[in-house]
C-alpha cells in the first residue's frame, strides 16, 4: 500500500470512529475505474489530505483548549525550558501540566489534555519520577497510577543540576578545548591565513573567559542547593 493509500485509510477510519462527514465520498479506492465523476482529482487529493489532517489534529487538541490559560502557559513553559536544556519537550509539558493540576492524573488524561502519545507519557513520567519532580498517587477505587508533582523542589533543582548543568556544562568545555585545538592545528599546517587565525583566535579567547567566569559560579550556585 502506498503513503497516498495509507492516508486515505486512515482519513477513513477516523471519520467511522468520530461520526464526521468524510470528503472522500463512499470508497476509498481512488485507483478504481468505475469510480464517480465527483470523485477528487490529483489536483485535489492534497487539498482533501490536508483538510482531513487538520480535523484530525483538531479534535486531538480539544482537551488542552479546555485548559485554562495559566495551565496552558505553564505547559509551554515547562515544555521550552526542558527544551533548552536538551530534555524531550513532551516532559516538560507534563511536569507543567500536573504542576498547576488541582487532582492527580493518570497517563491517559496527561495523553489526552497535551495530545500527546501514551508513549511518550509514560517515557516522560519515569524520568520525573527518576528526577523526584513527580510521585505517585493512590487514588481510592483506582487501579490506574495516577502521577502528582513533588511539592518539595529542592530535590528536583539539585538532581537537575547534577544530571543537566554539570554535564552540559562540562560537555561544552571539552567541545571548546577541541575548537582551540583544532585551530592550532590548522593554523600551524598553513590551512588559513595569518590573519584569519588572529580573528579566529581572539573570539575564542572571549568564550574561553565566560566560561571560566561561569566556572566560577558553579560551585556558588551548587551550595544554594
């Protein structure tokens, strides 16, 4: 089955599971000879594919437009933080939601208000369970984990500090020891001019100082946790 088949399956499936109106007419086939005159032509299959991606994505989204604001801000920023520091952004966005959440949750409602995979759900809660970001909460009547932030942040702050900061950080020394050496290299085996190398070799000179200057603090910023 080509990728034009498949999503015209699927466009079909999801209008039998949700009731909607489906664009594509009574068949699927659109290879079928006695297929009807009103039947969409190549012209229009990306146009029909697009409008059935964009129901699909709509109503995948309804629970987070349900979210208040402050919760759906809080989800954004939980999302872009973990972002920058090169965490999936999905564990973000559930440490967000839960953060401003007024009852535990279960996967499947984390999966259903961000419109996110179960998968991804589930990878993300361990590792904010790993971090002490979150716990797990019994629910009476409930045989499903339900997930409730850490009210203390304390263990997040140093945990993330250890496993994030200091990695990244020392990650990106290593990576600027290895520019400056390569530099070296090239300018001694007559690769760039003399010239170049000095412009070269003055901004790396800067770097090198903020880092050193951001070494500095480290351990400050260490005894606060």
């Amino acid at each position: 089955m080509g990728l034009l088949d498949r999503r015209f399956a699927s466009a079909k499936r999801h209008c039998e599971l949700t009731g909607t109106k489906c664009p594509l007419g009574k068949t699927t086939d659109h290879r079928r000879t006695d297929a009807p005159t009103d039947w969409p032509t190549s012209g229009s299959v990306v146009s029909v594919v697009s409008q059935m991606s964009n129901m699909i994505a709509s109503n995948s989204s309804v629970k987070r437009a349900n979210l208040t604001k402050a919760r759906r801000e809080m989800i954004e920023v939980g999302g872009r933080v973990c972002q920058f520091l090169g965490i999936p952004r999905s564990t973000g966005q559930i440490y967000g939601l839960l953060y401003l959440s007024p009852k535990p949750l279960t996967l499947d409602e984390i999966a259903e208000s961000l419109g996110i995979s179960r998968g991804s759900v589930s990878t993300g809660t361990r590792l904010l369970l790993a971090w002490r970001a979150i716990r797990l909460s019994w629910v009476p009547g409930e045989r499903r984990d339900h997930f409730e932030i850490e009210p203390d942040l304390t263990n997040l702050l140093r945990i993330s500090y250890k496993d994030v900061i200091q990695r990244r950080f020392a990650a990106s020394q290593n990576r600027l020891e290895r520019i400056c050496a390569t530099l070296q290299d090239e300018h001694a085996n007559g690769d760039m001019t003399p010239e170049d190398y000095e412009v070269c070799s003055e901004r790396l000179k800067v770097v090198t100082e903020i880092q050193k200057k951001f070494a500095e603090l480290l351990p400050l910023l260490e005894k606060l946790l």
